[in-house]
C-alpha cells in the first residue's frame, strides 16, 4: 500500500525534522558543557589528591 504525501505532510515532516535536529544540538552542546565542568571537576580534585599525597609521604 503506497501512501501518498501532499506538499502539506512533507511540509511538516521537514519541519518536525527540524525541530528534532535543534532539540539534538541542544542536547549535544548541554552535554559539552557537562562535558567540560566534569574534566575541570576531575583536574581539581586530581591536584588536591596529588598534594594531600605529598603531604602524607614527604619524598625523602
């Protein structure tokens, strides 16, 4: 059975599509964010674990 579309359902394919597409780049550039506070998190507490390690066994 072969449907067949107007311009009109075409039309708001493309334009669900679209609003799809924008919804993924929202979510992509909310997860680059996270992305990037995760790496400053994980640097920071990579330095204090670093220095509370120098603290506790002095390099003799």
């Amino acid at each position: 059975m072969n449907r067949r579309y107007t311009k009109s359902d075409l039309e708001e394919i493309v334009a669900t599509q679209l609003e799809n597409l924008n919804a993924m780049h929202d979510l992509l550039s909310i997860m680059k964010h996270q992305n990037q506070l995760l790496e400053k998190a994980n640097k920071k507490l990579k330095d204090e674990v670093s220095d509370f390690k120098q603290k506790m066994y002095p390099k003799l």
